[in-house]
C-alpha cells in the first residue's frame, strides 16, 4: 500500500524565502513543490516524523544529533531529481515527538528498521551524518546490510570517549574527543565552559561559523519552524558519546560504502581508518576551501550531492 505524505507547506503552515539566492537551490519553500513530510508510529508508541521528496530508487537520510529533515533540504532538493529521498526524524528531533524513554542508540537504530517496514522497503541506500552514522552502525551491528545497498558515512568519530588507557594512536583511530561525557554533555546541552583537554569544541565552532550561503539558508529555515528540547536531547547523547563501534566498522559491513571528511575536521584520522578496514570503501576528503567540515553536506551541497550520486549510480 503506498505511503501519502502531506505537502511541507501545509505542514509548516506557510512559505519561507531563504536568505540568500543561490543558483540551483530554491529561493523558498515553495519552490521545493514535491516536498512532504509525513509521519508513523514506532512499536513502542512514538510519533516520528520524516521528509520526502522525488521518485526513483529509495535513499535514506539519518541526521545527527539534534539535527533534523529541514537542514537537508537544499540536499534533498538536488538528490530528488534522481531519487525518491527521506529524511527521518529521530526520536526528541525536529518534528518528531519527545519522549523520555528508548533514548539509546541501539534504540534509534529500531526506529530506522521500522521506518523502513513502515515505507514497505526491502533494499535503499542509507546516507548517516554524525551521530546518524552511528545509529547505521547499530542497525547494522542488530540486522547486518541485507537491507543495505550501498551505505555512506558522513564524518562521525568511531568512539567519541576517549579511553584514559589508549595510546595518542588509538585516539586518533578511534575518534576521540573527550574524556569525560558528563562534561561534554553539559557543554552541549548548556553552554557549560569546556576546555579542549576534556571535550572537542571543533566541531561546535564549525557549526557558528555561518560561512557558507547554502548553509545559512538550511540553517535558518530549521531554525523558523523547529524548537529543540535541550532536555529532550541530551536523553541520547551519554549512550552515543559511550559506544565504541570499531568491531562493527571492521568486521560487519558487507556492502559498497563511502566516506565523506575534510581537512577541518578532526575526525580525519578516525574516517582515513575506517576507509583502511572497509574493503573497497571509497574516501572524499574536501579541502578547506571546500568546506571540508563536519558539515560539508550543508555547506557545500552541489559537491556533494554529485559526489554522493557518482557513488550510487556507479
């Protein structure tokens, strides 16, 4: 049975004009006509919502922490001329409802499975940014990539804990920036001060840094129509800070997969090792006049999104 969306504008219940005109990107949200958000109920009761847009094969978004469907609208805009592309709103993000329980990785990973029972899927390609990466890595490490055609990873540390007994090497393998949850919680959540021997601002700094125009006009339309909960939020984050998934990464993909860095992310190292122990995996890593940050998708999506394709349709 087909899944019917409703149209983004009567969602969010009135246009929007980005701040800035871009070439090829839509100048508002009406310009973006095939855009739908739609919703479903998980098996343990909560309402997630999700984005849609183009027709095609199916390719799935999962966004990182307190991100949501409406930062990827300028990707989704480009990537649903060729695809049909969802977007799903994890549990206490975006559209999607609070709750104060099932907020583990693990967890999140069961809402994807159902997301794609719910949409009637048998195979996608499944994109995870940040944290989504490791909702990916859950999912696979619970199902295994039967229903996984080609996966792509978008510059997600492997093990954010830093464990006191590894060696500088097995940090940088591993991703590692911080060594204390609580502290980059607090950081995250509530502006607390932390200094960069406890917990890696690098990538809060490269999220202010408003330096690229489609960036500002993803970030901007988020930020007009949803709220986030900082409570909400922070339910997720000791269990995503606290798993290492190197096993999974070395041992359980089993399907072509590539992997988007750049050169002002301090995730480098950890992803030039996760291409070494993924057979055949392939590795984009962008320069900083690219926008080679943790959020390159956002900043740079017409690189990407072409990138992203030449992989897919290979």
């Amino acid at each position: 049975m087909p899944v019917v969306a409703e149209p983004a504008m009567d969602v969010l219940g009135r246009d929007y004009t980005f701040p800035n005109r871009i070439e090829g990107l839509p100048a508002q949200l009406s310009d973006f006509a095939g855009l739908e958000i739609n919703a479903f109920v998980t098996s343990d009761g909560v309402r997630l919502a999700y984005w849609a847009a183009g027709q095609g094969r199916p390719l799935i978004f999962v966004p990182g922490w307190s991100a949501n469907g409406a930062e990827f609208v300028n990707v989704m805009y480009l990537l649903s001329r060729h695809y049909r592309v969802y977007v799903l709103d994890p549990r206490n993000q975006g559209l999607s409802q609070r709750v104060d329980y099932g907020s583990r990785i693990s967890r999140f990973a069961v809402d994807l499975r159902e997301f794609g029972d719910h949409l009637g899927l048998d195979s996608a390609d499944y994109v995870g940014w940040s944290m989504g990466a490791s909702v990916l890595w859950s999912y696979i490490d619970l199902f295994g990539t039967g229903r996984i055609r080609r996966l792509a990873i978008i510059d997600e540390p492997i093990s954010i804990y830093s464990h006191a007994d590894w060696s500088e090497q097995e940090r940088l393998e591993a991703g590692g920036m911080t060594t204390s949850p609580e502290r980059m919680i607090a950081a995250f959540t509530q502006g607390a001060p932390a200094n960069s021997l406890i917990v890696d601002m690098s990538a809060v700094e490269r999220a202010m840094a408003m330096d690229a125009p489609a960036y500002v006009n993803s970030t901007s339309f988020s930020r007009a129509f949803i709220q986030n909960d900082p409570v909400a939020m922070g339910r997720v984050l000791f269990d995503h800070i606290t798993n290492d998934w190197r096993d999974v990464v070395r041992h359980r993909i089993k399907v072509p997969t590539v992997i988007f860095t750049g050169e002002l992310s301090r995730n480098l190292p950890s992803q030039r090792w996760m291409h070494s122990v993924i057979p055949g995996s392939t590795l984009h890593v962008y320069s900083a006049a690219e926008q080679g940050d943790h959020f390159l998708a956002f900043k740079n999506p017409e690189r990407f999104t072409t990138d992203l394709r030449a992989f897919l349709d290979r």
